[in-house]
C-alpha cells in the first residue's frame, strides 16, 4: 500500500507554467519600454516566447506530463514572436490571442459535429454531464473564445500599447476565471461533479 501511495504520479498543476511567461512578458514590456519604446514589444515578445518553451520543458520535466492546449498555444506563441521580431510587424504578436481564440472556438464548436467534444474531454473526469449538455457547454465555451478573440481585435486595434500589454496579462485570465465561474450552475443543475 506504501509503496503505490508513493508511486501516483502528481496531476499537473498548471498555473504558474501557464501564468509564469505572461508575467515575465510584461515585466520585460515595461522595462523595455523606458530604455527603447519602439521596439519593446518585440524584444518583450521574444523573451516571452523563449520563457514559454522554458516553462514548456519544466511542466514535461516535473510532470511528465504537457496538455495539447499548452503545447499547441506554446507554439503559437513561439511562431507570432518570430515572425514579429523577424519581419518588425508588431501586428502579428497583437494577433496571437485572436488566432488561439478563434482556433479554440472553431475546435471546440467543431468538435460536438465530429462527435469528439473537445470540453468534454478536458472536463470528463471531474464533471458528470449528459451527452447534450456536454454540447451545449462546448457551444458556451466555443462562443466564449470568439468572444474573446473578438475583444482582442477590439483592444490592440484601439487602445495603446501599454493598455494592450496589461490587459493581455492581467484581463483575459480573469474573464476566464469568471466564465468558468458562470459555468458552475448549469453543471449542477444538470448534472454533478465527480468525486476523487
């Protein structure tokens, strides 16, 4: 009995692996941005997109363990900074949290025509939900992220850098945090949570 106790792997804790890069992107978006306001961006973007590979290896290497979310959007990130950094277009970092939005949307919503929901499997083992509901949620979140994608646009388009940056840090977690709050009642009216 000891020696399984000692032996289950930990469930990965993701938060500061995910959390961790965006605070030293902006950090480094503020240092940057008093020594060469110009370029602060890019040089903020590359130091996040190498960060985020950091945190990448540390999550596989403590864990072993890396969820397809936080691969898939490690990647995005690492292609927009280089091609920011290499073509001096800011422009496409800017569009890094439209272009994982819609691609989560577009996945997730995609996902209950292809009989795979995507929510589902993320969720499966903490929630008991019908198959209905399940699709129902998935539709939720998928609108969710256009949504969010959709605000991005807005924000980057016409607000300042400074603004952008900060609400890239410490605005679309928060929006995340309160959905999945205002989630919470449909699963319990519907269905439960699973125990363990």
């Amino acid at each position: 009995m000891e020696n399984q106790t000692t032996q289950t792997p930990k469930k990965p804790n993701n938060f500061w692996i995910d959390f961790g890069p965006l605070l030293v992107f902006f950090i480094a978006f503020q240092v940057f941005k008093r020594r060469q306001p110009d370029d602060a961006m890019l040089w903020a973007a590359g130091i996040f997109a190498v960060v985020a590979v950091i945190a990448l290896l540390i999550g596989w290497l403590k864990y072993k363990h890396i969820s397809k979310m936080l691969l898939f959007s490690t990647a995005i990130i690492v292609v927009t900074a280089a091609l920011a950094i290499l073509s001096g277009n800011k422009t496409i970092f800017y569009m890094k949290p439209t272009v994982i939005n819609v691609l989560f949307g577009v996945a997730v919503i995609g996902g209950i025509f292809l009989k795979k929901n995507v929510i589902k499997m993320m969720m499966g083992e903490a929630v008991e939900l019908p198959d209905k509901k399940w699709d129902t949620l998935a539709i939720r979140w998928g609108l969710f992220f256009f949504a969010m994608a959709a605000l991005n646009e807005y924000i980057w388009r016409y607000q300042s850098e400074d603004f952008w940056a900060t609400f890239k840090v410490f605005g679309f977690l928060p929006l995340t945090i309160v959905f999945t709050l205002t989630q919470i009642p449909f699963i319990q009216k519907h269905g439960k949570m699973r125990e363990g």
